[in-house]
C-alpha cells in the first residue's frame, strides 16, 4: 500500500486564516453577548466542580508533581503550571455534566476553549478584554466546524468527541490568544491534532471521562505554546489521505464532509449554535426529561403514577445513553436516560442536589428506571446529526391513559437561548457552593462587561479562592 505524502492543506490553512486574522469589529454583536454569556456559564460549571472528588485526585496528584504557580485552579488557592491548570480547569468545567454543548458538533466547547486561553491570559498579562473575547470567538468557531465534518458516526463508532474534536477549539482559541500568524496558526492545530484521543468506554462510570475535556484544552495549549517557539505539527493535519485526523478518526471518506471545515467561515457563527444545559447529565438526556417536564404541566403525575415510558430516538441516543442502567458510579449513572427519568420522576429535577452517591444504586430508582425503554427511530437518525437529542417519548400510565411528546431540543438550546437572567441564576447558583457571594458577583460583572476588562487576568483571579 502506498502512502505518498502531500502538503496539500486548504481546509487548515483556511481555519488559520480565520483565526489569524479575526478581529473584534468584525464579529457581529449578538455573537459577542453570547460568548458572554457562554463562558459564564461554563466558570460556574468549572468552580461548582472544583469540589468534586474526581477534581480533588488530580489537584493533589498534579500539586505533588508540579512546583510551578503560574496558574489558578479554579475555585481553589492552588496554583500550577499553565498545561496542568488547563488539564485540572477542563476537567472541572466538565465535572458534572453542567456543562455547553455544541448540539451539531457534539462538542462541550467551554470547556477545551477557556482553560487554555485563561492559561494564556496568566502567561501574557495584558490581554485586554476585547482581545480576550476575539480569541474566545475564534475557539468556540473551530471545534463544532471539524465535529459537523466528522458527523455522528465519529461519536457512534466509539471515539470521545469532546476529546477528540476539542483539541482544535483549544488551540484555536490560544493561537489567537498569542496572535500567531497564519503559518504558526496552521502548526499549532497541526500539534494539537496529532494528541487527539478519547474512547466513550469512559462514560460507564469511569472518572477519566471527565478527564477528557482537561487533557484536549491541555493539548491544544501545548499546541499553541510550541509552534510560537517555531516548533512544527502536521501541516494538513485534517486533509491528510494517510494518518489525518479525519481519514483516521472515521472509517471512510464518505462519512466526513472537510467542506464543512471552513464552510460559512465569518459568516455563520458557530458559536451562536452552542446550546446551555439546566440538568445535570449528559445532553442526550435533555429532550426526554423536557418531554416529561411538558406532559406533566398537562396532567401532574408522579413516579408510581407511571407504567411504562418509551423513548424513540436517534442512533446515537441509543448508543449514547440507552443502556441498560448498572450502577456503576456517578458518571454513569448522569450519562444514562433510565436513571435520570427515573431521577425525574422521583424528585422533579436532575440536576446537582438529584445526583449523590448514596442515590447510584438506589432500589427505588433502580425500579423505576427499569420501567424506561429506549428504541430506534430510524426516521430520527436520517435527519442528521443537527437533530441527534429529537425524541418522541411515549408514556403509558397505570390507570390506561397514553401521553406523547415530540422535542427536538433541550431547554436553552439554540434556537430557543436562555435569557440573561437565566444563564445568571444557575452560574451563580453554582459558584456560591465554592466562592463567597459578593466574589461570584464581582466575576459576573467581569464576565459581562468583559469588553471593558484591561486585562483579562482579572478573569482567573476572581476565580480564586482568597
């Protein structure tokens, strides 16, 4: 077999034009209020799981490793190098399944983004707030944009896309924080891409999981760093025919698109289709609960009240989260649809007080998510990755009476946003687990007056516990 090589790069040399040459003026305003309102929501996620035990291992672990301080943990006094605060920070913004996701590119994209451009930001002082934003923008662009030419069957065929796709958002995002020319734009996502990796086994109650998000931001922060040194990475990292990420990370070439790696490029923002979550498992969960949530203000019922609750979804739902429940630990049991209905009916929420230890193996949960079938829809699936969360969920209760429910998206998803006040109440109801009131304030008016910051190191020292 022959593998001739070919530098040939008009899809990674177009995304580093793009984030070379993205400036503030030239992104439209509803853009720039809703990365705001975007990274906001993804620092409450990041300080409410600073907390959280997996969070705990890699801060001790790493702060035994490394004597560096050049870089806040989030929500914690602890300090460390630029690459292990980004490792420790991704994980965090991932912690609980609180986090953003780009619905089409099935991408968690604060979380591989901000790390590593807040990292930058304590490196370089100085950043201003404007500056801060236009390299935001330019991380949140890419990750989605390499996921829609991927499509579902990246996710499908086992690989972690968050880790795998995130790594060019990171590194987008920091070689615009450096403001990397064009050439050394296309070697840091040529590094970051070589270090993609993430299998989905993760998600049946493994911590590393959350570990994913931390490890690709990391890898999009090296990325950036050492192709400011002159350190080179695979120029046509994503068109290669041998060993490119996309040839590699996909079975065959007729299942990506690399068209839609630079399609719509300044003028469809990709940004404005990253949807917020306001339960607190993964987002293919989202549409039945919001499903169930509906036909309860129709006709109340509870958890005893129900027979049997049938779920018609995509492929990927049916791969993702519909699983027979095992307990095996919070993340599986945050990833998994019959838990959470099961959650939901049983309390009327899922989000963070609904998932403790002491609940995973609960019986009475474990009975009523025994109640929940997840089936194909094959109908579903052929609409496309864009409609991969739609479910009809049907629910039979005991006393004979039928209820159906078709949702295509979640609750702020992004055609039907959250408002400010909104994305505002859960940062902050998350943040006061951690940071006093008034400094959770005083980050929400940093956040949202970001445009006004003289230096966006601000940003990381509110974030620190005093």
């Amino acid at each position: 077999m022959s593998h001739e090589a070919s530098a040939d790069n008009p899809y990674t040399r177009g995304i580093a034009e793009f984030v070379s040459g993205l400036s503030y003026e030239t992104i439209p305003p509803e853009v720039l209020a809703r990365i705001k309102l975007l990274m906001l929501d993804s620092l409450g996620c990041a300080i409410y799981g600073a907390d959280l035990e997996w969070s705990r291992i890699l801060q001790q672990c790493l702060g035994e490793l490394d004597a560096t301080r050049a870089c806040t943990v989030w929500g914690t006094r602890q300090r460390l190098s630029a690459p292990h605060a980004a490792l420790v920070n991704g994980t965090q913004v991932q912690g609980f399944e609180l986090d953003d996701v780009h619905r089409q590119g099935v991408l968690h994209v604060g979380a591989v983004v901000l790390p590593a451009l807040i990292a930058i930001a304590e490196l370089r002082p100085g950043m201003s707030g404007r500056e801060f934003l236009t390299a935001a923008v330019a991380g949140y662009e890419i990750g989605p944009r390499v996921g829609i030419c991927m499509g579902p069957e990246h996710i499908a065929q086992g690989w972690h896309s968050g880790a795998t796709l995130g790594v060019f958002s990171a590194a987008a995002g920091a070689a615009r924080g450096l403001k990397l020319d064009i050439d050394k734009t296309v070697h840091a996502l040529g590094i970051a891409g070589t270090q993609a990796a993430g299998l989905m086994a993760a998600q049946y109650g493994a911590m590393v999981k959350r570990m994913h998000a931390g490890r690709s931001s990391q890898s999009g922060l090296y990325g950036a760093l050492f192709a400011e040194a002159g350190f080179t990475g695979i120029v046509n990292v994503l068109e290669s025919e041998y060993g490119g990420f996309c040839t590699t990370f996909s079975r065959s070439t007729d299942r990506f698109k690399l068209t839609e790696l630079t399609a719509g490029l300044g003028t469809v923002w990709q940004t404005m289709g990253v949807a917020l979550k306001f339960y607190s498992c993964v987002g293919s969960n989202h549409t039945t609960l919001d499903a169930i949530r509906l036909m309860q203000q129709e006709r109340p019922f509870g958890a005893d009240d129900v027979a049997t609750v049938i779920v018609h979804g995509s492929q990927v739902t049916m791969d993702h989260v519909g699983w027979k429940y095992v307990p095996q630990g919070l993340t599986s049991a945050q990833l998994n649809l019959p838990y959470c209905v099961a959650t939901y009916l049983l309390e009327g929420d899922c989000f963070v007080d609904q998932f403790t230890e002491d609940k995973v193996a609960d019986p009475t949960r474990m009975k009523h998510a025994g109640k929940v079938q997840v089936r194909h829809d094959a109908e579903i699936t052929a609409k496309g990755s864009k409609f991969r969360h739609m479910v009809r969920v049907e629910l039979h209760l005991k006393d004979g009476t039928k209820m159906e429910r078709t949702v295509e998206a979640g609750r702020g998803n992004e055609n039907n946003f959250a408002t400010e006040a909104e994305v505002v109440q859960k940062f902050e109801k998350l943040a006061v687990h951690v940071l006093p009131r008034p400094q959770v304030e005083q980050l929400r008016d940093a956040m949202l007056g970001l445009e006004s910051l003289e230096d966006a190191a601000q940003i990381a020292r509110l974030m620190a516990k005093i």
